[in-house]
C-alpha cells in the first residue's frame, strides 16, 4: 500500500514587482512559520547568485533563521552549490546548524553553478568544472560529516567542528540520472528536480533504488520530487498564475534573468510558434490547478516516481496567492504539524546510544 503523500517546501526567495529583498527574506520567515504550523515536512532553500530577482545567496545564513522562527519542521538546503565551495567550510556550516537545532538541518547538494560560470570561479577560484571533483567533494564532506579518519580528512589531521553526536541528513538533488547514481554510491537521499528536467525523472529515481549501497546513515534508500506548483479554488486565478509560470520559464530560457515578470507582461506577450512549443514542454515542469485538479496531478507524479514526498516550489505574483496554495496543498493532503517532543527524543535517544 502507498504511503501518505508528504509535502515539503523549496523557496528560492523571489523578489516581487516593486520589491526588495529585504522584504523577500521577511516572507520567507512567514512561510516557514506557516509551513510548520501546517505540518510540511521541511523547507528548503536554494543557492543562486548574480541575480537581482531572487534573494538566497547564502542558504546556510537564511537556514539559521527560518530554524529559529520555527518548531517541527525540517530546514536544510536544497541545495548547497558544493562546487562553490570549500568542503572543509560547508562541513562545519552544517555542523554548525545541527548543533544547534538536533535533527531538524538537511544538507542537500548540487553541482550546478547557481547562476554562471564566471561567478562560480570568483566564489571558489580552484573549481576546475571537473565532474571528478565534485565526487570528491562529496566523499569528504561525508568523511567530514561522520569524522572518519581515514578518507577524506587529511587522515584525521584536519577534523571539521564542533563535534557533535548527531549529522545533517545528506541529499544529492538531480535533474540528471548521472547525479541520481552519485546519490546511489554514497548512500545518501535523492531529490530529483523535476521543475528542472521533466524528462527521465522516473528512470533515474529508479535507477537510484536499484543501485542503492547503504550507508550508516541511510540504510535504505530515500527519495523525492520536486515540481513548480499552484493551487487555487479560483479558475481565473489558475490560468493567471499558469500564464505568469509560462513567461517565467522562457524568459529564463531566453536569458532574462533579471526580469520580474508580472501577469500583465505575461498576458500580452505574443509567443512566436517555436515559443509556444517550448511553453508546452515546461508546462511538465508544473502542477497547476484547483484541489481537484492537484489532487490528481500530486498524486500521478508520487505514482510515477513511487515516492511518498514532493518539494514544492511556488511563484506567484502576490504573496497572499503564494501562502493560501500552501494552505490548500495542506488540507488536501491532510497533512498534519509535526511534534516538536518527537524530534527532541530522537536526538535524546541518538546521543544516548553513543
């Protein structure tokens, strides 16, 4: 039998019309707060640079915050760009953050730039773009992570702090099966970005399963989906928030990064027949409709990708329609908030056993 569906949330911190991104950050602590108190499992942010339309330069700074405004829910990265990074500095970030908040801090990673190449080489100038690399980068931070002394750190010269007894929880996100086979190999969690890629997802989150070597943190393999989603019991309110996706979508395609785009732009572009042809293959890339309509969509996607939790990631241009999709997907899915108490005993029970 099918497990309940879980719902999480990806925010990647978008800067409305007549914004900034002050107020982009102050909405999302309003929506982790409401998240958690609606009983999403976790709130993920992204990593993006040299944008001027979406705030998350930093996860791990943002991550801090949004676990201090709330109680249950899981926060973490989704992802944490680790090219960008020093492996040593992500570890203790995150180590860092599990200190202070106990089994409630995931780690997802990503090797895509966040943004171009020239700014990924100005935020680690020793990136080389080597797929190799990114591997190693992987089995450090895990060595990192679980304080292994023999791969990874320098053979216990170079340890990552503080010490602590329990770990962030490690997800690899993907949009191709060559990362879904990384995830696989280290026995960590696979997020397959669906609102990247909506072509193989099932096939690499397949592939995943069986390939799966189990790790002492994951015995057994754990993964997601993540899809670009909007409810709303308005019908007119739907075709505007699908005709603002559409825009949104090709307009990043087309290089217009730094364009926010508004209903009124959307709904008087005139797409040429080569543009309308690539709305319709983002539109896989979506879940947009009423409860009805998203009770089906959800619940087709967890079928074919045979998971029990979809991350999703919601754009609209105001914030009351962003939140109540929220509010809707909740009560749909009649999910529930998630007890503070049991976290805190896991921890207990996880330090007890050391």
């Amino acid at each position: 039998m099918q497990k309940k569906l879980r719902l999480s949330v990806l925010d990647q911190t978008p800067i409305r019309k007549n914004s900034d991104a002050p107020a982009a950050l102050q909405e999302s602590i309003r929506l982790a707060k409401l998240a958690d108190r609606l009983g999403y499992s976790r709130y993920w942010l992204s990593e993006h640079h040299n944008t001027t339309t979406l705030a998350g330069a930093a996860p791990e700074i943002l991550i801090a915050r949004l676990a201090a405004e709330t109680k249950g829910i899981r926060v973490g990265s989704g992802g944490i760009m680790l090219p960008n990074h020093s492996t040593l500095k992500v570890a203790e970030n995150f180590r860092l953050l599990e200190a202070l908040y106990p089994g409630r801090i995931d780690l997802g990673l990503g090797r895509a730039p966040g943004g171009d190449r020239l700014t990924a080489q100005l935020l680690n100038p020793s990136n080389t773009f080597d797929p190799q690399a990114y591997i190693t980068q992987i089995r450090d931070l895990q060595a990192f992570l679980s304080d292994d002394s023999t791969v990874g750190t320098f053979q216990g010269k170079i340890r990552a702090i503080p010490k602590i007894n329990t770990q962030p929880e490690l997800w690899i996100l993907t949009s191709s099966g060559e990362s879904a086979l990384l995830a696989a190999h280290f026995g960590a969690a696979l997020c397959y970005a669906q609102f990247i890629n909506p072509i193989g997802g099932a096939a690499a989150v397949q592939a995943y399963r069986s390939r799966f070597r189990p790790s002492d943190e994951l015995p057994e393999p754990q993964a997601s989906v993540g899809i670009f989603a909007f409810c709303s019991e308005d019908e007119s309110k739907v075709n505007e928030v699908r005709a603002l996706v559409d825009y949104r979508l090709l307009g990043f395609e087309k290089g217009n990064f730094d364009e926010i785009p508004t209903y009124a732009a959307a709904s008087a572009y005139q797409y040429t027949p080569a543009e309308w042809q690539r709305v319709l293959y983002n539109r896989q890339r979506t879940a947009i409709g009423t409860p009805e309509q998203m009770r089906e969509k959800l619940e087709s996607i967890a079928a074919e990708f045979q998971v029990d939790e979809i991350v999703i990631s919601t754009f609209t241009e105001h914030e009351e329609e962003r939140m109540h999709s929220y509010e809707l997907l909740a009560d749909l899915f009649d999910l529930k908030p998630r007890e503070a108490e049991a976290t805190h005993e896991k921890v207990k029970a996880a330090r007890s056993s050391l």
